[in-house]
C-alpha cells in the first residue's frame, strides 16, 4: 500500500508540475534552455519549442491543426432560371485549421508549475470551406451565375465552382491557465492547459458579383440572410455568429533538449 501511494504522488506531481525530489535541479535564465513538446486536444494536434526567460516567465512558439475532415451534404437552388440544371447540389464542406501560436507562461509559484498564459493563436480565417461537388449551371453560365445566399450572389469561377466559407478572426489572442513547466526539470514532463481563444463572429465570405457585374469578397452575416435561404444554411450560421470564442483543452507531453 505505501508503494501504491508514492506512485501515486509521482503521477500526480508530473501531471501537475510538482517537482519530486527525483527532478534535476537546474536554473532558468533567458534562453539557457531549451523544450520541445507535442500536444492534443481541442485546438487539434500541436508541435512547438520551449525557452525560459526568467525563473518566472517561458515563452512557446509552434503550430497547431486539425486533419482534414470533409462532411457533404444536398442544398437546394433558389432559382428558376434554365441557368440552373438541378434543383439540389451536393455540397462538399472541409475543415480547414492551421495555426500559428505564441504563448508566453508565468509562474506566480515557486517551484510550481501552475501557469498563467496569455498570447494569441495567428492564421487560418476561413475555417470552413464549402464548395460543390457537382455541375449544376449551364456551361455557358460558368464564371457569371452561381447560388443566391440571402440577396448576394455567389458567383461560380471559370469551372462552374462556387466556394462559401465560414471565417473567423486571423489573429486571436489568447488565455488560460495550466499546470506543467514548458521546459522540465526532469528530461519528460506531462502538462495540461485550459483557456480560451477569441477568434470574432464567424461569418460567410465568398466572391460575389453585384448587378453590375462587379465581383468582390463579401462577408454574409446571419441578417443578411432571408427564409428563402436554406434552413440548414439559417440555422447554423445563426448558431456559429453566437460563438465568439473557442474552448482550449489539451494534454502536452514535453521533453527537455539541454
């Protein structure tokens, strides 16, 4: 029983960044140091490198994604035109995640690894990607017409292709707080962080082409949007415009280089 509960306390200590007496003892100066860890969980599979700046203070830097998911389904064509060759199209959405990150930890404990963080996450704005699978305007339409959302036309390109996008923010700051040290005492560490980042209101963004035949990136929003608009298509951007912020929750296993 003693023994299941020194290991016990190991454990918890290297999941909550208490330091055993079996950690090496070593000092943090500005960049004497140097981490790499690799992390999963909510804000996808993430990679970056580790240096300290004070006793107090470290800084990370590296990437984070999503695998490509791809998800399809059928939306119908508000039109009557003879433009059109079919009343529904199938609709092929991609997630699209990749991120750039710069965190920067601080150690309010002393020889704890209880963390503040603060930084931001930078790049991908459209986080999902839309677009047809299927022709369904006239080959002579191609580049001209392509399918009414709300009173903005989404214009196809040179293929017949239209492409909607839900966009965020490219810059989103960041916020949370952890327990593990980015760079270990010991040679491996695990750490945990749970925050928060704030990518805006999410919108839809695709060329559009006015009456005038003028074409330009639009950003459609929730009250653009009219009933003739898919219900599908209604229903979940007014859902995603309510969502100005992204749960961070992931599991860090770090090693220390030197």
């Amino acid at each position: 029983m003693k023994h299941m509960k020194q290991l016990l306390f190991v454990a918890l200590a290297a999941m909550f960044g208490i330091q055993t007496s079996q950690a090496q003892e070593i000092e943090y100066g500005l960049f004497n140091h140097v981490g790499a860890g690799i992390s999963l969980g909510t804000d996808g599979i993430g990679f970056d490198v580790a240096a300290p700046i004070t006793e107090w203070a470290a800084v990370r830097a590296g990437l984070s994604f999503f695998p490509k998911i791809k998800y399809d389904d059928d939306a119908e064509i508000r039109s009557n035109s003879k433009s059109f060759t079919k009343k529904k199209v199938n609709i092929e959405g991609e997630l699209n995640v990749c991120d750039f990150k710069m965190l920067f930890d601080f150690y309010p404990i002393k020889n704890s690894g209880f963390h503040l963080t603060a930084g931001a996450f930078i790049g991908s704005k459209k986080l999902v990607k839309a677009y047809n699978t299927e022709e369904f305007l006239a080959r002579d339409e191609w580049g001209v017409s392509g399918i009414m959302i709300g009173n903005y036309r989404v214009t196809s390109d040179k293929n017949g292709n239209c492409q909607a996008n839900i966009e965020v923010a490219g810059f989103k700051p960041y916020v949370g707080i952890g327990f593990g040290r980015a760079i270990p005492k010991s040679r491996i560490n695990v750490s945990c962080d749970l925050g928060v980042k704030f990518w805006g209101k999410p919108c839809v963004g695709a060329v559009t082409t006015t009456d005038f035949g003028e074409k330009k990136y639009t950003k459609i929003h929730y009250k653009d949007l009219t009933k003739e608009d898919d219900e599908d298509l209604r229903d979940g951007l007014k859902t995603a415009e309510k969502i100005t912020l992204f749960p961070v929750l992931n599991i860090r296993l770090t090693g220390r280089i030197f």
